[in-house]
C-alpha cells in the first residue's frame, strides 16, 4: 500500500517571512495519512527543517549536484543538503531541463548522487505540448523514466513525477484519461524494470493542481499523491489539496 505524498514545488519563491506560512500548513494536517514534503529555495531549507509543526512535514530541494564536491560555483552538493535538513531532492524538473540543458543523464546523475547522500530522489518527467499533439507522449515518458531512474531506484529512495510540461504554470489539465494512461504506463515499466520496488514508488501527477481539479486527479489510479507548484505556497491554496488525498 502506498502513502499519499503531497509534495510542494516553491520554485524561486519564499522568504524568511514565509515561515509562518509553512507553520500554518503544518498545523492545518495532524492527519497521519498523507506524507507532506515541502521543496523551498535552497536558503529556506535549514529554517523549515527546523520548525516543527503538528504534523510531521520532510524539508525537499529543488535540485543537486551530481558531485559531492568540488570546483561547481554555485551549485549544492546533496551531502550539503542533506546536512542543511532536506531529505528529499527534486531532480530533473522542466524548468531545470529547459533552463539549464539538463539531459536525462544528468537526471539520474543526480538521483544516484541524492541517493548516496541518503535523500530520496524524486524524478520529474513529462511531455511537451509538441510530444502531446504528435502522439509521442507514452515515447518520450518511457525514454525518460528508463534514463533518468538509476537501477538502484527503491520504493523508499524514489519517487517519480510526471509532469506535462504544457500543463506547469498553465492552467491546463490533461483529461483523467490522459493522466491514468500515463501512470498506468509508467507503472509497468517501473515493475518491469525494479519488480516489488517498481510497484512501491509513488507516482505523483504535476501540472497546475488545484483544491478544484485535486480530488478527481488523485482518484485516479496509480496516481500517488502530486507535486505542486503555485498552489504550494499558501496554507489557503493548499489545504485543500492536502485534504483532497487523505
Ligand atoms: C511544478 O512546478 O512542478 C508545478 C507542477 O507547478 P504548477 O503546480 O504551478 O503547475
């Protein structure tokens, strides 16, 4: 059986003052059911992995280095992260894709290197609207699950996203349809490729969730939870979307 994850993408957004917000999301989930993993920008990870709320949130970044050090200016080790209280890492976002040139090598570079500083990786995949209306999306998904999860993926060190990147920021939904098919698909491969681990890693849907699309999406099958972005960053906005899964 597979735990509910609502996982929220801050993306470069949040301050000190933002703490309170965080405290409030906490405290408004005491429900044991849903794991909650909150992924601010790498300055904010040590204040909120040290506050403690009532109900027990993990701390996420949004990206690490494939190196446990050296000459990266800029960059953040895993090692580093883990240390600073994050227990999760965000790998392989669009926007990390699009912006940075990040290749689905590089993706699982830094999953193995989340995974060796004992965080759990959780692996952003997703087609593009041309994909989409090309008719590619179970290609280019299936492409990059098998390149971006390293093999020694587990039910405890993985989890995976997929995000169409059409829908991000957008507004736009995939119809339930859309999204079961994906998920359906991704959860073969997953069990093809890793047997019991595949069936135990949580699949999570990302794309312009909110309170009012939440409960309809997630009563889809195999999809275990979500990664939220702009409805992540006020207790208000998500809430409801936490509730929607317990
Ligand atoms: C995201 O950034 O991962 C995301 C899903 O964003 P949004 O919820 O704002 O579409």
């Amino acid at each position: 059986m597979r735990r509910k994850l609502a996982a929220g993408n801050w993306k470069m957004n949040g301050a000190l003052s933002a703490m309170a917000e965080v405290q409030a999301i906490c405290d408004a989930h005491p429900a044991p059911g849903v794991d909650l993993l909150l992924c601010p920008p790498a300055t904010l990870i040590w204040p909120m992995a040290s506050m403690r709320g009532s109900h027990p949130m993990a701390v996420g970044a949004q990206d690490c280095h494939m190196a446990a050090k050296g000459a990266h200016t800029g960059d953040i080790a895993a090692p580093m992260l883990r240390e600073a209280g994050a227990t999760h890492a965000i790998v392989g976002h669009s926007e990390r894709r699009a912006d940075h040139g990040e290749t689905s090598a590089t993706v699982r570079a830094k999953a193995e290197a989340a995974h060796a500083a004992g965080m759990t990786a959780v692996v952003c995949i997703g087609e593009t609207l041309e994909d989409r209306e090309a008719g590619r999306t179970l290609d280019v998904v299936g492409t990059q699950i098998a390149a971006s999860a390293p093999d020694g993926a587990t039910a405890a060190n993985t989890v995976v996203a997929y995000e169409p990147v059409w829908a991000i920021g957008t507004g736009k939904v995939p119809t339930l349809r859309q999204i079961g098919e994906v998920h359906a698909f991704l959860r073969a491969k997953l069990v093809a490729r890793l047997d019991d681990e595949g069936t135990g890693i949580r699949l999570l849907y990302g794309g312009s969730v909110k309170a009012s699309n939440a409960a309809e999406i997630f009563a889809v099958d195999d999809v275990d939870g979500a990664l939220v972005g702009g409805a992540s960053l006020t207790c208000a906005d998500f809430s409801p979307i936490i509730s929607a899964l317990e």
